[in-house]
C-alpha cells in the first residue's frame, strides 16, 4: 500500500511532562525527552485496519500504541545527501528502492519544556530537538503559556549526518537540530495513520506512557524491507547480525549460500552489543508466526565494543543470546575480525576496567576471550571464528590488510570471509536436519 500524503490537517499538540516512566517501570524501553515527552522505538507487529492502534516490538516485548486525536505520522530516515534531498524536497529510502514527496514549503517546530529553556533558545537563537513539519505552521515565539517556537524552513546548513536547520520566525532567525532516534532525520504531518503497516516498518514514537499503552502524539515511520515478501518458501530461513565488517563480506556469503537458503540481515549497521540488546527483537521480527521463523542466526559485536568493560559487554551478549534462544533457531558466534597491525598496540586495560579501544592486538586479548567465556556457557552455540581464519591467511590473502590501517574489508578479502562463514551454516544446517 503506497503512503498517502494528508496535508493540510490542523496542528494541535498536547505537551507532557517529564517522569512518566515510574508509571511503568516495567518499560525498559520508554525513554524521556529534553522536550517533556516520552520516546520509543521498535518494530511495527500488527495494527488495526485504520493505523489508528497498533503494537511496537522491541526490548520489553509488545507494547501497546494508541494515536492521539492530534497524532501526526511522519518519516524517519538516515539516509546519505540528507541536505540534498531536503533541498530538492524529494527523499528516497534505498533500503526499500522508495521515493516520498516533500511539499515546497517546510515548517519547524521546538518544543520546550519549561520557560527557562524557551529563554535560552530566545537569547541565543540555537535550539535542538526541533521537528521539521510538512504541514503549516504559524509564525510563533515561545512564551511562558505557549511552550513552543514555530516557523517556516528557510534554509538547510551543512551538518553531521542530520544538516542544521534555520527557521524563520517574523524578522529573527534561530539555527538548530532536528535530528530524532538513532541521528535520523524525522519529518512530521507527511502521511495518514494507514501508512502505518506491520512488518515494513520500524518506529520512532513521541508521547506518553500510561498503565500498558502508549499515547502516540507523533509517528515516525522507517520502512524496512519485509523479508517474507522475497523470500522461497521452501528454503530454510538464515540471519546474519553484525556491523559494518557483516555487511563487507554480505555479498560473498550470499552468493555461498544462493539457492540453499533465504538469507536476511537487519536493515542497519547492527553495531554495539548494546544495540543489539535494545533491538533485537525488532530485528527478528514475528518468529513465531509462519513463514517468518528463522532457521539459523549468526551473530556478533565486539568492534563497537572495543572501549567496553568485560561486565556490560559480557551481560550484554546474554541478553542478546536470551533473545535468540525464543526462536529455537541453530546459532553460531562470530568471532570479531582483528585490528590490523597498522593501529597502535593495545595496551592494558583503564582503571575503570575499559579495552584500550580500536587498537591492535584488542581483539585477541580481551574480546574475543570475553565473548568465548560467555559462549561456553551456552555449548549449543557453535563457533566461527573468523579472527582465526584471518590469522592463518595472514600472510596471503590478507598480508596487505594486516598491515594496513582499516578494520574493513573488500574485494576477494571479503567475499572469502563470506564463503567461510557460509561454510560453516551449511554444516550447521546439515547437523540440524
């Protein structure tokens, strides 16, 4: 169904106050804004017919979600040429191949959570936390009644990941951020509440929690793509999980494992084991339902990781097994690629008990035995270790990358990471049946 575009709807927004998580402390997710809200994240399950409730998984299960009378949905992406696209007023997702319209003219709205932070924004004409609108807004300065600045778009500054904005309110000018969850630009008002649909979207929520269900003001949508859709019923299911050294060898294990699995990795850089922690279950989607269970999973964090003590890096990867295990799917660890010769040594640990960070050698002295001690406590899970099969090619395959300065990999130095690791589901697979 194509995202339908409702402007023109009355801009109405209740403001909450801080605090809302004690409500229900049960909510590991539910985060509270420097706005006054609440926020979170996960992955759209099931909605009714009209988008109007919903529910969001994540970290804490399902969580109920009701729109507000004066809900907006918008659009959440990150997205590279962010200035460009916002300029051109024309935005396309890559990882679903989309393309959504902007109308010519663009609002921004701040909200404020107390006078004493409206003054400040009024003093120094810097803000952060805005949302840019596709619905207009009137020209309006905070005051201790009206706890918002709104005005329209006039220009887009150069910025990391998420551009700077300037907003034009009367004759004054204030410089800002509209950046939302995870760095992503979010662009309110674009679409109906129909626009929201299961499993081809992940969201950003605004609003309140109360008792179980949370009171959506705003929606940002990501679309993802829904593995199902591409997916040949009658081959098993495999995800793979990591971060950007998962996705270097990506093609080289897929075209291993061409028509013998269905394989599928999480629509973004999986990064720290925090990250994983928080979203795995977005990531594995409906498992229990049919067609979307998972057959095999391998998974690893440890490059994010690398400035991480032993005890949240080690607690985090339970977590992350934890969450695996519901699915009944086989699991292999990934043992985390080393950092070439080219960074300096690592040294010993801090006093806070942290790795040395992106370091030579950080790998082999405290990730990996870390993750291994975790591992042997699960004996299902099997082991690739790449780190190993890095080490025994290091003075072929990868003697100019061992020497080099990239923790990255390309050409045929990733495409045999990926052929070892597709190796090594095969076997899995083959134990299994």
């Amino acid at each position: 169904m194509k995202y339908k575009p409702c402007f023109g709807v009355p801009v109405i927004l209740l403001i909450f106050t801080m605090g809302f998580a004690q409500e229900a402390p049960q909510y590991q997710t539910v985060k509270a804004t420097r706005i006054g809200m609440q926020t979170v994240y996960g992955l759209v399950d099931s909605c009714d017919r009209a988008g109007t409730s919903f529910t969001l998984r994540n970290l804490d299960g399902r969580i109920k979600v009701q729109l507000t009378e004066q809900a907006r949905i918008g659009l959440l992406f990150r997205e590279r040429n962010v200035r460009q696209m916002v300029e051109q007023r024309k935005v396309t997702i890559s990882a679903v191949d989309r393309e959504f319209s902007l109308p010519e003219k663009l609002y921004i709205k701040v909200i404020f959570e107390n006078w004493r932070t409206a003054q400040g924004v009024l003093g120094g004409g810097k803000f952060r936390d805005g949302f840019v609108y596709a619905q207009p807004l009137p020209d309006h300065l905070p005051t201790q009644e009206e706890l918002w600045l709104s005005g329209e778009l006039s220009a887009t500054e150069a910025g990391h990941i998420t551009p700077l904005k300037i907003v034009t309110v009367g004759d004054r000018t204030f410089e800002g951020s509209t950046s939302g969850f995870n760095y992503a630009e979010q662009i309110a008002g674009l679409f109906d509440p129909r626009a929201i649909q299961p499993w081809g979207n992940q969201a950003s929520l605004y609003g309140k929690l109360a008792g179980d269900v949370f009171y959506a003001d705003y929606v940002f949508l990501r679309p993802i793509p829904d593995p199902v859709a591409t997916d040949d019923p009658q081959l098993p299911r495999y995800l793979f999980i990591g971060d950007s050294i998962s996705l270097n060898y990506s093609a080289g294990l897929r075209r291993a494992l061409e028509g013998q699995f269905n394989v599928h990795h999480p629509p973004t850089n999986c990064g720290p084991s925090g990250k994983g922690k928080n979203f795995m279950q977005a990531w594995l989607g409906g498992y229990r339902q049919a067609r979307r269970h998972w057959d095999v999973i391998s998974f690893n964090f440890g490059h994010w990781d690398a400035g991480n003590t032993r005890e949240v890096y080690q607690a985090n990867l339970e977590s992350v097994i934890r969450q695996l295990k519901l699915t009944g799917a086989e699991l292999i660890w990934v043992t985390t690629c080393p950092v070439p010769k080219g960074y300096d040594p690592a040294g010993a640990l801090t006093a806070d008990g942290k790795a040395s960070g992106r370091k030579a050698g950080v790998m082999k002295t405290y990730l990996n035995p870390w993750a291994l001690e975790v591992m042997r406590r699960h004996p299902e899970i099997s082991i690739c270790d790449q780190w190993q099969y890095c080490q025994d090619h290091e003075n072929d395959l990868y003697c100019d990358w061992w020497m080099g300065k990239n923790v990255h990999f390309t050409g045929e130095a990733a495409d045999a990471l990926g052929r070892y690791l597709a190796e090594h589901v095969q076997k899995v697979m083959v134990r299994n049946r």
